[in-house]
C-alpha cells in the first residue's frame, strides 16, 4: 500500500481554498520525528504503482483465469478510466441505479502530495482515510505525523476515520536468518512506538493494518519473503498480530493480495490468530470491479476491498491515489471493525 508515484500527485485547483501546511512547517523535528523516535525516513520504498505492477505480472505467470484478470486491470486503467470520487462512490453505472450499502476510504502515504484535500474527503463521500506509519523495524514514513494530525484535527462534519498501516519487511540484512518470531515483534514496537508517539488510538480510529506483500529493495529486485518458507512468514506475522494487539488494544487487519498470497504461501493454511484477524484484500481486475467482490483466499471474509490504485477527485486535486469499500449496512462498519461513531 506504499501510495504512490510522486510525478501524479499535483497542487489543489481553485475550486476550494483552505490553507494546507507545508510539511517542514507542519512535522518540525519533535517527539515524532525520525531522528527523536530513533529510526530512518523511509525514501525508497516501492510506490503503490510499483506494487500494482507486481500484482499483475503474479497473475500473468499464474492460473489462466488469473492471467485474464491480469490483462483486464490493464483495460480497465487505459481504457475505461479510474473511479472518481464522489460521483462513482452515489451511482453505481454498471447497474444504473444508486449504491447502496457502499462505504469508502482511501489510503496514502509520503509519496502523497501535501496538497491531498483530507479537509474535503467527508464532503467527497470518503468515510476512513488510512495512512503508512512504519516500514520494517527500523523506518517510519515521514508524513505519517503530519496526515495523522491533520486528519484527527478535522472539526465536526469534516470528520473521517483515521488508521495506520504498517508493511511488513521478510528481512534483518539480506539474508533473513534472524528469528521469524522476534522479527515480527520487533517490528510492532516499531509500529506501536510510532503511533503512540502520535498520540495513539482513538476509539473512532481504524483498526491498525498489517501490509503484507512484496518486499523489495527495488522493482526489478527479488521479494526478500522468497527466502522464508510460509512457516515462517506465519511466524512472523503471528508475532506482529499478537504484539500490536497486546500494546494497541485493538485488533489488527491484514492487507494482502491473493496474487502474493499464491506465491509466497501457496496451500499453507491462516493460522487461528490470521484467521481471527478482518482480511483487506487488493484487487485491481475489471471482472472483479464490474461484480464488486474481489478474490479472496480460500473461503476467507473480506472485510475492506482495494480496488484501484487510481482513484481521483472530480475537482480540487489532480492525481491518483487508492481507493477501497466496505460493502454492508453501515452499523455492520462500525461492528465488525471495532470502530466507534463520532459523536453529532
């Protein structure tokens, strides 16, 4: 979920005028920042773009349904356009008629633009906003203080769900031989140090987020999970899930895609504690936009779907971003994912 290309993200347009903070000015060095939390600025992670295009070159060399599925996300991008808020979010067009029991959010992170419009997002129809807090034991995304703020200072009537997201990273070193256990934890006191040094979780805040998929150094390098067995990669996300909940108090999500999942874990079977754990799956295929229900792994429940990676904005903000949905009565939201309502 590392959103995205900068080259796409541009300045707000003239249809609204709020004053947004520039970075420098709104994340000074304090308590949140890299330096003072002991850990590095991420810089070159892969964007979500990249990670878009791992997903599709994973299903071209698998089933040939899924290589079918691969090619159509590539239609559906140059030909048919991107889902735009907050149009596509009231009227579903393949059927012609008002969505119901559709709710949406959408995810950044430092390769954002500043100039995103969070002030506009409820107003947009977007119900929860997730941001990257943290990659690996040792990185934090450096915009993450800065979102997470301007999203929890929004006044009433502005007001969207916040979250944090982590990605998981295979590897100490290049040749991943620390313990699969300890490394998952280590990881979530990364996480946890980070986002209680934002202030924590708030009870109207989403359910924290592990990212779960290709880990590179690069786009043309080798996923660093090829070099631990799917025990392993269970071990280290059991790790992470028991952890976060522990220190958090909340339960986390996991964010994966099937095409991964087929890869690097192949028939291995969820774990009781992934099993427990709400499943947000990406899934970029027309097939599974056109039928809004995603490919899921083995009979698991989807709670959130990912399904494009070029969202947009109908005014104010030129650029693409991801976006998502939950598909259900709303009170079903906020149960099933522990999140409380702001108040009137």
């Amino acid at each position: 979920m590392s959103t995205r290309r900068t080259a796409s993200c541009a300045l707000l347009g003239a249809a609204f005028a709020f004053t947004i903070v520039s970075l420098p000015e709104a994340a000074k060095a304090g308590p949140t920042d890299a330096g003072t939390l002991g850990l590095t600025e991420l810089t070159d992670d892969l964007s979500r773009q990249q990670l878009f295009e791992e997903i599709q070159a994973s299903d071209r060399q698998g089933a040939p349904s899924d290589a079918a599925r691969a090619q159509e996300a590539v239609e559906t991008f140059n030909l048919t356009g991107p889902f735009r808020f907050p149009t596509d979010t009231t009227y579903d067009s393949a059927l012609g008629k008002p969505r119901e029991n559709s709710y949406f959010g959408v995810d950044i992170s430092h390769y954002t633009s500043n100039a995103f419009p969070i002030e506009e997002l409820s107003k947009r129809n977007v119900r929860f906003l997730y941001m990257k807090a943290t990659q690996g034991a040792s990185s934090l995304d450096g915009k993450f203080a800065y979102f997470w703020k301007r999203t929890g200072d929004l006044p009433k009537g502005k007001q969207v769900h916040r979250g944090a997201y982590h990605f998981l990273s295979a590897c100490r070193g290049a040749d991943c031989t620390s313990d699969p256990a300890a490394w998952g934890k280590a990881q979530a006191a990364t996480f946890v140090k980070v986002v209680k040094a934002n202030g924590g979780l708030a009870p109207t805040d989403m359910p924290p987020v592990v990212d779960l998929e290709w880990d590179k150094a690069s786009s043309s390098g080798p996923d660093r999970w090829a070099n631990r067995p799917a025990a392993q990669i269970i071990a280290v996300i059991d790790a992470f899930l028991k952890e976060t909940e522990a220190q958090l108090h909340r339960k986390p999500m996991i964010y994966t895609a099937r095409s991964w999942w087929n890869e690097r874990m192949g028939a291995a079977a969820m774990s009781p504690t992934m099993k427990s754990a709400s499943l947000w799956l990406a899934d970029y295929s027309r097939s599974s936009r056109a039928s809004e229900v995603p490919r899921s792994i083995g009979d698991a429940k989807w709670a959130l779907w990912q399904f494009t990676d070029a969202g947009t904005m109908a005014t104010g903000f030129n650029g693409g971003f991801d976006a998502n949905i939950y598909k259900g009565a709303l009170p079903e939201f906020y149960s099933s994912l522990g999140v409380q309502e702001f108040v009137p």
